[in-house]
C-alpha cells in the first residue's frame, strides 16, 4: 500500500471522524442536557488519562511490526510473534487493573470529585463503573490499532473507524431520540460498541501478520530488547497527558458538571484541530522508519518538509477561523447562547496554542523515526517542570480561561526555541529553509486573507444554518488561497488539474 494511499485513507477517516461528532455533539448536548454531558466530556478526560499506563508498547509495537515487514528472515517473524504474546499478556494485566480500580472507586468520584447539581449520584456512580469497563477494552484495542497502522494497512483501519464511528454516534444519537434520554442508555450503548471493537481489531491483527493462535505468556527475553525505545515512549507519553490532560482533569474539579460540559465542547474543537495531524504522521512515522533503515535519509527529510508544509495549510486554514470567529463558531454549532458567550475567549486561546503544536509535534516523527528519543525526554521534562505548576496556579486562580493563556504562550514559547535546537540535532541545515519557505509563506497568506475579512466587515446576523455557511465559505477560500501559496499544494493542485485533462 502506497505512502500516498495511506495519508489520504487516514485523512478522509480523521476529517470523517471530528465532521460527525461536530454534526452529533449538539443532539447531545440538547437530549442530555449540560450535565449529564459534562459526563460524557469526564468520560473522554479517563480515557486519556489511562493511556499512562499504555507504557508506550503500543506505538513500540506499530514500530516493530513496519521493521518485520520490511524483513524476509523468517527468524525474525518468529522473535516477533513471541513479543506480541508477551505485550498481550501485559495488556490484560493492566486493562484488568484499570477496570476493576475505576469500578472499586466510581461512588468516590461521584461523591468527592465531580461537582454534582441536580444528576443522582448513584446514576453518576452506574456510569463510571460502565466508563471503567469500556477504558479497559479500549486499552487492549489500542494494542492491535498500532500494530495494524504499523503494518500500513491505513486504508482497512481507517475504513474500519469510519464504520465504529458511525455506530458510535448516529446509533447513540437514534437510542436518545426515540427510546430515551437517560445518559445510562448512552453509556451502554457504548460499551456494546467497545466490545465489538476490540473483537474485529483483534482478528484483523492477527490475520494481518499470520500470527496464527492466541497465547497467553510472558517472555521476559523477548521483551528486553525493546524497552530502552518503550520506556522512551512511555516517559515521553506520560509527561504528554500531564501536560495535555492536567488542566482537564483540574477543571473537572473545580467546575460545575454543568460548565465542564461546556468546556467539553472547548476540548472538542481544540482536540479536533491536533487531530489533523495524526491522518499525515500515521502515514509518514513507519515510511520514515524504513527509509532510515535502507539508509535514504536524505529522502526522509524530504518527506518530511513535504508533510509539514502540507499540514501547515490546513492548520493556518482551520485555526484562523475557529480563533478569530469562536463565538460565531459555537453559536451557529449548538445554538446555546450561554455556551457560546462562556467559552468562545478559551477556545480562541486553545485553539491557537494547539495549532502551534500541530506544526511542532511533526518533530517527534523525526526522532521516533531515528529510534532516538532522548532530547524529546528531555524536551518533555523540562516543559512539566515549568508548565505544571503554571497550569495549576492558573486553573485554581484564574479558572478556564487563564489555564487556556498559560498553553497559548507555552506553546509559542518551546515551538520559537525548542524546534531550531530539534532540526540542528536530526536534520541538520534544514530549519532555516523550513521556516522561510515551508511554513512562513502561509502563515503571512493567512494573517492578510483574515485581514481582508475583517476589512470587509461581514455580518453574521443570520440564522444558525447560515453562519455555519458563511465560515464554511471562508475557510474554503482562505484554504484554497493557502494551497497556492504553498509549493506542495501547487504541485498537488497542478497534477490534479492535469490528471483530468488527459481523462478528459
């Protein structure tokens, strides 16, 4: 399956992904009600959470698995298989640890965490232990999604979601409108969705990589040569959910369930736009991989160039709208007034503070593909070391809205420092070139494109419907505008216009 196939199998999903749960979101919020889907927001806040204990052999796994496909010994297929039953069998360990810890404690975070107004506590408590049991089969399912990415079967995995998403969304949405609102019905539901997930992933895996039959065992020897790279992972990935997560889980303790409900639908949004990335690295990590491997560095670093600049197209695009238009955003999206006036200052300085890293995260593909993630463990150190304690005075003090400032200029502040230090170490002679002609251009197209708009002065006193329209339009322009100032979206536009004359 070709590079090509993969980034634009992923980004259909991704984009197919974040479209429905914009579309679904509001249905929720309306039939549930703040509260309860302040719930369903806590529930995405665990899920992230318990990925601490992932210990980074799931991406180590996706790692291993390109190198034995890129491989003819036979040998190494075998070594291989072993590791995989030992990674299984430390999955269920942990999967059963979470589960039961979450259903052992699920009043207590009813009780003493969640501030509860007008919802039962023990239905609260009843959904908690539900999220319990859905967070460990997830857990195991992210074991066997790395290892099908790993394997470049993208176009599979990325149709696979697009179908779980579906029944995800559209199913629960169906259950609220015509058999019952109860958030209990939703987290059922869910649950069913998440068994049958983790079954087909499973399966596919295995058949994938001829595995043959499941074994439950533990091989210390077969797991050792791989820990130094997990263990970088897992340091690096737990230091990530700190930083990512913290304010999150601090704000679900100070909110009212009714707020955090609110800035769920911040998280949403501000998630949606690091999700773009994934579509691009899912692709290029293992590419990078083998290309170092055969040696071909140079080409690496080409690709590379190539997937930032065409990220920073859709950032700069995507970004721009949702920061300078946020109220008109989340009003034209959920029709709540309140919400929309609550949260539209956060989600300008979320939103901003992760299109910066978007951009930035793209250096972790240079290190992961290299094997070396050393200066990203001590990258990461150093950020927990100052942003933690900055997001905790800022959460206690200032509330939402001070936490969101804090990672706006946190941010800005590691990508003007921190990436030049990156491209010195792993793609030396790169970053000057990189920011001159990948990524400055766009960003100079976008800042006078939203400069025009604003000069234009359009209203939004229009319906909900229409709104929605009109910054749909202006993103699609500004988009557009972005693809021709960049060199890789010429190219792409150019063939594309050529491909249809021939046809034609």
């Amino acid at each position: 399956m070709n590079l090509k196939k993969n980034i634009i199998a992923n980004f259909f999903g991704q984009f197919y992904t974040i479209i429905i749960g914009i579309v679904m979101v509001p249905f929720y919020l309306q039939y549930l009600g703040a509260e309860a889907y302040g719930l369903v927001g806590f529930f995405a806040l665990m899920q992230s959470w318990m990925m601490l204990l992932d210990m980074g052999i799931s991406p180590t796994l996706g790692r291993e698995v390109a190198k034995v496909r890129s491989s003819v010994e036979e040998s190494v297929k075998v070594v291989f298989k072993k590791l995989l039953h030992s990674l299984e069998f430390v999955f269920i360990i942990v999967a059963v640890i979470i589960t039961s810890s979450i259903l052992l404690f699920s009043f207590d975070i009813s009780s003493k965490w969640l501030t509860i107004e007008s919802m039962d506590i023990n239905t609260v408590s009843y959904c908690i232990s539900l999220m319990g049991v859905m967070i460990g089969l997830r857990f195991l399912s992210s074991l066997y999604r790395s290892g099908i990415n790993g394997a470049e079967e993208q176009v599979w995995l990325s149709t696979f979601n697009i179908i779980i998403v579906t029944f995800k969304f559209v199913g629960v949405f169906l259950i609220l409108y015509f058999i019952s609102t109860d958030v209990l019905y939703f987290f059922k539901y869910q649950m069913i969705i998440a068994i049958v997930e983790f079954i087909i992933l499973a399966i596919k895996f295995y058949k994938v990589m001829d595995i043959g039959r499941f074994k439950l065992y533990f091989s210390y020897e077969s797991v050792k040569p791989i820990l130094p790279f997990a263990m970088g992972i897992a340091y690096t990935g737990g230091i990530w959910i700190l930083l990512t997560q913290l304010d999150k889980l601090l704000l679900s303790g100070v909110l009212p369930l009714a707020e955090y409900g609110y800035f769920a639908l911040v998280g949403m949004i501000a998630n949606a736009v690091l999700q773009l990335m994934r579509p691009i690295a899912l692709a290029i990590q293992p590419k990078m991989v083998s290309l170092i491997q055969q040696g071909r560095e140079k080409e690496m670093i080409v690709l590379y160039k190539k997937a930032t600049q065409l990220m920073s197209v859709i950032v700069f695009s995507v970004v721009a709208i949702i920061g300078i238009y946020s109220y008109e955003l989340l009003y034209s999206w959920t029709g709540n007034i309140e919400a929309s006036k609550w949260a539209k200052d956060i989600l300008f300085w979320y939103v901003m503070g992760n299109g910066i890293l978007t951009i930035a995260a793209f250096q972790y593909s240079l290190q992961f593909g290299y094997g070396n993630l050393k200066m990203h463990i001590y990258y990461n150190t150093f950020s927990a070391l100052i942003s933690i304690p900055l997001i905790i005075w800022s959460a206690y003090n200032y509330g939402a809205t001070g936490v969101a400032i804090v990672w706006f200029v946190f941010r800005l502040v590691s990508f003007l420092i921190w990436t030049p230090i990156v491209h010195h170490k792993f793609a030396p002679g790169v970053h000057k070139n990189w920011i001159i002609k990948d990524i400055m251009p766009i960003f100079v197209s976008t800042i006078l494109f939203i400069l025009l708009v604003n000069y234009i002065d359009f209203s939004f006193d229009y319906t909900r419907g229409m709104i929605f329209f009109l910054l749909l339009t202006i993103g699609f322009c500004l988009l557009v505008v972005n693809s021709f100032v960049s060199s890789e979206g010429r190219k792409m536009i150019i063939n594309i216009i050529l491909g249809r004359k021939r046809n034609v």
